[in-house]
C-alpha cells in the first residue's frame, strides 16, 4: 500500500501523533505505516479514514484524489477557539451599555 504510506507523509509533521492519538494507534506503529514497512487492519483503516474525515479509499487508492482531509484541531487550538468564543460572548454582552455611554457622551 504506498499510496496509503504516502497520504500519511502528505500530513503535516505536527498533527500525525495527533492523529495516531485520536485514533488509538501507537505513534511508532503510524511511523512505520509511513514508512510503508506495515500496513493497518480494517478498523485502523477506518478509524483513520473517520478522524481525518476521508474514506478509505482515498487512504489506500491514489484514483481518487478529490478528496482533502480535514485535521483535528490540537488542543491548544480548541482551548484557544473556546476563548476567543468566551472573550467574543463577553464582548457582546456589554455592547449595549458601552454604545449607550458614548451616546450620552455625544449630548
């Protein structure tokens, strides 16, 4: 399966342990898989193919190129997006006062 060993080396190098972590498989085993000295079994595949929100045949079939997988966001990311989605929600909700106190500066 090359073409599988060369969709995981088309990863970017900061997100394959996250993805051997999301999908249960051990980093070493990810790096020999990208080393085309193994290959997964089904549920790997398939756990692969979820996580990176592709299917299976893009994984081990270079017919079908169509398809761009879609990385997990690292956990910093979240954390980093849930605070922006905090800080934006805070923002709003004194919007109206602040809009008020510069209109009654206005007059």
């Amino acid at each position: 399966m090359a073409v599988f060993a060369s969709r995981l080396r088309g990863l970017p190098h900061g997100t394959r342990g996250r993805v051997a972590e999301l999908t249960g498989v051990a980093p070493d085993t990810m790096s020999r898989w990208r080393q085309g000295l193994g290959n997964p079994n089904l549920s790997e595949l398939e756990a692969l193919a979820e996580t990176l929100g592709v299917s299976i045949a893009w994984l081990i079939s270079d017919r079908t190129e169509d398809e761009v997988p879609r990385l997990p966001p690292s956990p910093v990311e979240k954390r980093n997006l849930e605070q922006l989605v905090r800080d934006a929600e805070r923002i709003l909700a004194t919007l109206p006062s602040a809009l008020d106190a510069v209109r009654n500066q206005k007059r």
